[in-house]
C-alpha cells in the first residue's frame, strides 16, 4: 500500500484491459505488450494494406503515471 491509499483496484483494470501493470514507489508503470502495440498499428491502416503489411514490435512500451496526479485527474484527490 502506497502513502496514498490502496492504488490495487486502478491496477486490476488496467490488467483486465491486458497491460502488466504495477506499482513502483509513486508511480503507476503500465506496460503494452508487442502484440497490442503490432495489433494497433495494423488497425490505422487501410483493410488492404493490413493484408499485406507486417509491423515488428520487439519490446514492450513503459507508461509511467504518478498516482498522486492520476488521482487528481480522475477527482480521487488521494481519497483511495
């Protein structure tokens, strides 16, 4: 638990979505795997260029979030 309340449940919701998702010290760390980030990509382009294109992705990305300005933005205010 963070000093500023249990931040477990945000976490839960960004697993269910499919992003590994954890807390480090005052951060909220969101991972995006290849695969959605391949997968995203491919959806911006045109239904015949998706048949023929290939998009490598060879790591995932890092989201680093602050929780305390998370909180703030969604009207939580550190009240978790």
């Amino acid at each position: 638990m963070s000093v500023m309340g249990d931040v477990s449940p945000i976490i839960r919701q960004f697993q269910q979505l499919g992003f590994n998702a954890r807390q480090e010290q005052n951060d909220i760390v969101i991972e995006i795997p290849p695969l959605m980030i391949q997968q995203e990509i491919l959806n911006r382009f045109e239904p015949s260029l998706r048949r023929i294109a290939r998009v490598e992705a060879t790591g995932s990305i890092k989201v680093r979030v602050n929780i305390s300005q998370l909180l703030n933005l969604i009207g939580l205010g550190g009240r978790l």
